[in-house]
C-alpha cells in the first residue's frame, strides 16, 4: 500500500469515529491529522474562519507573518511557458511579460530536444534568468549533458532535475545556479535530506498539508540557509488565495493563476502579472 493510500485510509478511519473534528483548531491541526490535501483544505478553511470572526486579515493573526507581510503590497508572478515544441516554446517566451525578474520553463521532454527548446526559449527570452523545471524528468546523464548548455543561456534554478529517491545522485551546480527540490520536499520532515543536496525549495500547499505547515516549512528552511519558491498544483482562486501569504520573501510566485473558464467569485486579484491580496469575501 502507498504512504498517499495509507494516509486516505487512516482519514477514512477517522471519520468513522463520533466527534472526529471536535476541538479541531490551527493549533493542534498538524498533530492530529497526517499530511494530506485534506488537511490543506481543512487547514486553510480554519484560517479563513477566525479571520472573519476577529475581523482581520489572515497575515495579521501571526505577529511574525504579519510582519513579512507587512502593508500587503502586490507581489510578481514568474510566467511559465509549457513543454511543447522548441519553436511554440519560443513563441510563447515571446509573449511574456519582458519585465518579469524570471521567467519558468518546463523542460524534461523524452526526446532528446530539451537542448533546442531551452536555446529556443532563452533566445526569446533575450537572455534573461530562466528557471527550468523538470518535473524529475531527466536522467543523471541527461543533467550532464544539459548542465553546462543551462549555465551558458543564463539558467538561474533547475526545479527537480531527477526523480525523487535519485537525490545522491545530483552533483554539485555549477557557478550561481541552484537546483531546487519539487516533488522531493514534502514537508519539514523531508527537509534535513533535502538540505544535503538542493539550494532551494518549491513550497506548495497540497504537498504541505496547509497553510500551517508551509509556514513552517518556509521558517525552517531559512534556518538551512535555503530560498524558496511557491508552487501551485492549481485549482480555484479559494484553493490559491493563501499562497499570498507564503509569496512575500520567496524567489518567485508560480500561482498559476487566471487558467480556469469558469472560477469562483470574487476570483484572486491578478492585475499585469502581479498577485495582489485576496479579497475578503474570497478567503482571508
């Protein structure tokens, strides 16, 4: 059975039980629940509750976080162009925004062509920092054989070159380039091996289990000396409203955001490749 399937069973057993939720709270949530999206939702949902008892914003129900926050400026979103083809990959790194300060690229295509469209991209791009994420879809060699083409076209961040479980194996990045951890950082507990291999974290909220954790999980990789990124696994602008609070301080914002036909209302307040603060009535 899989840790995912053994988390769902163990939330399934505790749901069969009277008062499950009974005293349920921010404080004790991480404790009493595993480490799920379930725990996220929940997680966020009670956030969200005692801003609108007390009146507050979220950031201000936690003295250190309000004073990251600050006056809740807008923060940037780093565009994110798609694996596809080199040359519909250039195209659309010609669309982007040319003042964003990075833009991100996926790469990890099984074809041997990740060298033509990371060229392609950079030349649209006109050479700026890019951050490339392979979504754990290079093999060791591949990272050899891309890495001094990556530093070469200015590549800032390479976002999970190898497969979770293959992390001994990355080598260390050339010059100023770091390689950040996606899919092999969870939460704290993965943080002390994360730590020996990456210079950099991709925060999400699914992968956290809540806002709670992330928060954490940001704190405790300051202390490791290591950056972060926030991350989306998309959804509605509810299920996206609180990375507002993990953005500020981070490397770059990829909300993902403004992807969906239909979406809840009021929507999160993306104006010109900025995330401001959510609305109220949306969460927080």
């Amino acid at each position: 059975m899989t840790r995912s399937r053994r988390l769902e069973v163990e939330l399934l057993r505790r749901q069969r039980s009277p008062g499950w939720l009974d005293g349920l709270s921010r404080a004790n949530l991480l404790e009493r629940l595993p480490c799920t999206p379930w725990r996220n939702a929940l997680d966020c949902a009670l956030w969200d509750l005692e801003a609108k008892r007390t009146g507050q914003r979220a950031w201000s129900l936690d003295p250190a976080l309000a004073a990251r926050v600050g006056t809740a400026p807008p923060v940037p979103l780093t565009p994110t162009v798609a694996l596809d083809e080199p040359q519909a990959m250039a195209a659309a790194a010609a669309r982007c925004d040319t003042a964003a300060p990075l833009l991100k690229i996926k790469l990890g295509g099984a074809d041997g062509r990740d060298g033509e469209r990371l060229e392609a991209v950079s030349a649209a791009w006109r050479g700026g920092p890019l951050l490339v994420d392979v979504n754990g879809g290079w093999t060791v060699a591949d990272l050899r054989r891309w890495l001094p083409l990556a530093q070469r076209l200015n590549v800032a961040v390479i976002e999970q070159p190898l497969p979770p479980g293959a992390d001994d194996a990355l080598p260390p990045p050339p010059g100023d380039m770091r390689f950040c951890a996606d899919e092999s950082c969870t939460d704290r507990g993965t943080l002390p091996e994360v730590a020996r291999h990456y210079q950099m974290v991709n925060v999400k909220l699914d992968k956290t289990g809540g806002l709670s954790e992330a928060l954490a999980l940001v704190d405790e990789a300051a202390r490791h000396g290591l950056p972060w990124m926030v991350g989306s696994n998309g959804g509605t602008s509810l299920a996206m409203a609180p990375l507002y609070l993990l953005a500020h301080g981070a490397v770059c914002v990829d909300a993902g955001a403004g992807h969906l036909v239909h979406d809840r209302a009021p929507p999160l307040d993306v104006r010109d490749g900025w995330l401001h603060p959510p609305p109220p009535a949306l969460w927080g």
